[in-house]
C-alpha cells in the first residue's frame, strides 16, 4: 500500500506539471520519478533534470487512535474483534537536479504548488486512490539545518534543492477479524445493606 501511495503521488504530480506546460496527454514529458534503485546500493543516484520523489522515514499516529481499536463494528451491526489499526505517515522528500539552477527551484517550486492547492488528495479527487484510504493529507515540514544536514548524510549523497511532506494517513487495517459473540441483555441487582 506504501508504494501505492508513492506512485499515487508521482502520477497526481505529473498531471498537475503537465497540465501547467499545457501538455495534459504527454506522458514523455514526465518530471517526477520515485526514486530509481537499480544503482549501487550505496550510492543513490538523483537523475538529471527529473523531480525525485524518495520515502525517507515511516512514523507511527498515536494521537488520532479509535477508543477501542480491537472492536470493528461491520455494515451489518456485526462486532469484530481485530488487530488495532496501524496508522502511518510517510515523510516523503522531493528533490530536484538540474543542470540550471534557476531551472531546478522552478520545479521545486511547481511541486509547492500543487500541494498548496491540493492539501487533500480523497477519492473525489484521485480515483485511483486505495479504497482502504479515506483520503491523504499533506503538511510541508520545514527541518532545523542539523536535521536536513543528517538526512543527506544518510542519504551519502550531496545536498540538492528539497522539499519534505509528511503524508496522512496511511491506515492498515486487519482484514481478517474475529467475529464476537452478541451483547445479551443483563439483568442489574442492587446490593443492599443489611
């Protein structure tokens, strides 16, 4: 599901990016690409001229969790007990290489762009979306110079233009649950003193 998302998001791009040119069918014109690892293993390789969009970190949600996450209430009134929900946000970094500068920090700056207009990508919008996806929000998140500085390293390539998003939320979902057995109806006692 993770690289659905991804490709989601490159394809989302690519229209908006064509569209702009004025080019909505070409599909030779594409800038961005997810990030090629037919290369050594060591050493990442950011293609000339192309957007690269790459997954830099998974982070669990712990904040928007159901009450009870091991119950499931079916269409049909049915309860099913179930694994809790993993719900993710993926930080994706779009990086651009360009023999021009100028010409790379247009593109970063189309890709800005796009998200500014599409903080939401649902089912309206994007009907290729997953249907295990509700929607996908997207939040720029601006890193203190230590911190870029460290996913460069990581990455062991030199510092291009860059843009990093955090994606909500990528929700997995036990598939298979357990169904339970039916609430019957209690009878309350009082207790009383004697």
């Amino acid at each position: 599901m993770i690289g659905e998302v991804l490709a989601l998001i490159r394809d989302q791009l690519n229209a908006y990016l064509r569209a702009q040119a004025g080019k909505p069918g070409s599909a030779a014109e594409d800038k961005v690409q997810l990030l090629d690892t037919s290369a050594a293993a060591d050493a990442l390789e950011f293609k000339l001229g192309k957007v690269t969009a790459l997954l830099v970190n998974i982070e669990q949600e712990q904040l928007l969790r159901p009450a009870d996450g091991f119950h499931r209430k079916m269409p049909d009134g049915s309860v099913q007990r179930v694994q809790r929900e993993l719900r993710l946000n993926l930080y994706v970094l779009f990086a651009v290489r360009f023999k021009v500068y100028e010409q790379g920090l247009t593109a970063l700056s189309q890709v800005l762009r796009f998200f500014q207009s599409h903080p939401v990508l649902d089912h309206a919008q994007s009907p290729k979306l997953n249907p295990e996806i509700d929607k996908l929000s997207f939040e720029l998140v601006t890193q203190p110079l230590a911190e870029q500085n460290l996913v460069w390293s990581l990455l062991r390539t030199a510092y291009h233009p860059s843009l990093l998003y955090r994606v909500r939320m990528v929700v997995f979902r036990d598939p298979a649950g357990q169904s339970l057995p039916p609430v019957r109806q209690t009878e309350l006692r009082t207790l009383r003193k004697t």
